[in-house]
C-alpha cells in the first residue's frame, strides 16, 4: 500500500478545518455557560466547569501542525503569514476558551442567589460575540477581507451592550446592597463576554493584515 | 562603504532586545497607572492615557522582523521555536500595555470620589505582575528554564491577593453603598493585573516550551 503524502495546500487546509473546529468547540462552551446562566441549570455549567480537554488538545495539534509546516515547508510571502495568523489565532481560541470556564464560574456563584433582574442583555452580548467570533473564523479561511471588517464594526455594539449591563447592575445594586454580590457576578461576566469580542477583533484584524497586507491594529480601530 | 549583512543570531538578538525594550515599556505604563492610582495623581494618569504610540510601533516592528526572519532564514528547531514564541510573547506584551490603559481609564473614574481605603494589596498586586513580566522576559532572553518555573509559582500568589481584594472591597460595598462606584474600580484594577500575571504566565509557558520542547500548557499549570 502506498503512503499518501498530503501536498502543502491540503495541509493548509487541514490545518484550517481544524482552527475551525476549535472555533467550533469554544463557541459551544461560551453557549452552553450563558444558557446555564438564563435558565439556572447548574448541572449544564458543570459540564462546562469539568473540563476543556479537548479544546487543549486541539491547541496543541493546531500549534504543532504550524510549527511543522514551518519547518518542513519553508512557506512563503502569503502562506507563511497565513501559519503565522493561524498560531495567532490558535492562542485567542484556546482563551476563549477560558473565558468560557471563567463565565461558567461567575454564573455558579450567581446561581447561589435569587435572580437580580431578568436576563437580557447578557444573552444578547453572548450573541453578538459569537457571531463575532464565527465571522472571523469564516473571514479567515475564506480570506473575506469585507467579513472581517463587518467583525471590526460589530465590537462598538459589544461596548455599548456592556456599559448598558454595568450601570443598570450599579443601579440595582446601590438600590438594594443584598443584590451586589450576584450582580457582581453578572457585570464580570458581560466583560467575559467583551473579552470574547475583543478575540474576534483580533482575529479579523489578523485577516486583514493577512489579505491585504496592511497593518490596521493600532490605526482605524483602537483596542480597549 | 560596505554594507553590513547582518548574520542570523545577530538578528535573532537584536528581535531579543527589541521584544525586552517592549517589556520595559509595557511595565513603564502599568507602573505608572497604579502609581498615579496611589497618589492620586490625575495629570500622571493622563501621560498612560494619552498614547500608547511607543508599544504600538515596536508591536508592528517586532512581528515584521519575526516574519522576516521566517521567511529570509527558514530556521530549523530551537530557532523556529523561538521566533514563533516571539510572535506570542509580542501579543502579550501589548496586551499588558492596552491593560495599563484600562487600569488608568479605571483609576481616572476612581479619582472622581473620596478615596473607599488605603491601597495596600493593589500596589502589591502590580509589582508581583511586573515582577513575574520581567523575569519571564529574562527568562526567555537566556532561555532560563528555572526563571520560568518561578513564574509559574507566583501565579497563585496574585490570585491569592485579588480574591483578598474582591472580599475587602465588597465588604465595604455591603457596609456603605455610596463606595459601590469606586470599590468597583478597584475590583476591575485588581482583575486587570490578575491578567497580566497571566500574560507573564504565557511568557513563561513560552519559554518552557522552548526550551524544553515538552508541552506543559494545560498539565501541571492550569491557566484560569
């Protein structure tokens, strides 16, 4: 039998199908915590608690497949700066990741208190961020220099949704101060929740520096 | 005039001391933001605020020269490794710099009331951070495995300071309501030096894996 050696292109692509599926994987957690949260199901946030096992295992293969095709390959102009996005990338992922067990923490102590106020907005940010994160992913392996821009536009949406969570909180909890401790939890996790736009952000201005080979960090659209 | 082509582990050290002078200016800003804090120091503040236009242009220039190395020296091994872990650790760095101006933006709300208690952990919380920065830098310049372990040490260490933080300060919210809006602050000040310890933490990670070539994100150390 003979050994299939892959061509340089379907190991890029590999390595894409791959990214996306991490992307995939941190998606589902964030979702999983934020309807844990709305719906007080505090067995679901375990299942975000136990363990990200295969999110870091995932990370590990993406980085070594990058550093392998470095290393083997000796790629190009713009295929090595698509492995180097792709090591970039891999990095916000696995944080998202985090990001996700860190909301899926805050809503278990949430969980210990009677509700503060309905939830809303919080699912809303969660949206948003998703979505954020999915179009960059889609941005970058599709090299959609217009998708990645339409990610930079949404995060201001992001900011605005959170700095409306923090001052009807801080209302909340200045009204009745038995409410400051749960709605403490809550305004962590809408900046959980930010954080995750913010790694949207990053990886669709990786895109554009990818694309079109120009650097817009630092220019058009200042991080937080 | 003959020009002078610099050899390979020139560059490769000129990319080490342009990532330490980016460290030093990140630590520059997070140790003036919390100074201003303690001294209350509103002007200080404004020159964290102001512009952060130093760090953003030695990020760009540090990821051209790590891209450029790829693509004109295709280093093998500890070399590749090492110019992948300089794109990380640059990210981090200028995570660590937007962090000062969210602590100023934070600290510049916080001067806006009566002081809610003597600053002793949060001046203590920044220099453990800055500390933990420098040596992971150090440790990656030397590739000083022992340095990076030490990192990793003082990881609880911080943690341990802002869960003594968040319990202080919501004690006072409890007991005085109109301290809310300025115990939040310091809450949101402590969680962003929590962060940079962390990006301290990735550096030292970096380093191990340098090093040692041996994977130790999500094993021994579990990041939060």
């Amino acid at each position: 039998m003979e050994r299939h050696v892959p061509h340089f292109q379907e190991e890029l692509d590999t390595l894409k199908t791959r990214l996306l599926a991490m992307g995939g994987l941190a998606e589902d957690r964030v979702r999983l915590a934020v309807r844990a949260l709305v719906d007080r199901d505090a067995p679901m946030l375990d299942t975000v608690l136990v363990s990200d096992e295969a999110i870091n295992r995932l990370h590990i293969e993406i980085d070594d497949r990058c550093l392998k095709l470095l290393a083997l390959r000796q790629p190009m102009a713009i295929d090595l700066r698509a492995i180097v996005s792709a090591v970039k990338i891999n990095t916000d992922l696995e944080r998202v990741g985090d990001l996700a067990v860190n909301i899926a923490e805050a809503a278990a102590r949430y969980l210990q208190h009677p509700p503060v106020k309905e939830l809303i907005d919080i699912p809303r940010m969660a949206d948003l961020a998703k979505d954020m994160l999915r179009d960059a992913l889609d941005a970058f392996v599709r090299r959609d220099l217009q998708l990645a821009r339409h990610v930079l536009d949404r995060d201001d949406a992001l900011d605005t949704l959170k700095i409306h969570v923090f001052r009807s909180l801080l209302d909340h909890m200045m009204r009745a101060p038995d409410t400051i401790e749960p709605a403490m939890d809550l305004i962590l996790i809408s900046r959980h929740l930010e954080r995750i736009g913010d790694h949207a952000t990053n990886v669709a201005e990786d895109v554009i520096f990818l694309v079109s080979a120009r650097d817009v960090r630092h220019h058009q659209h200042d991080l937080p």
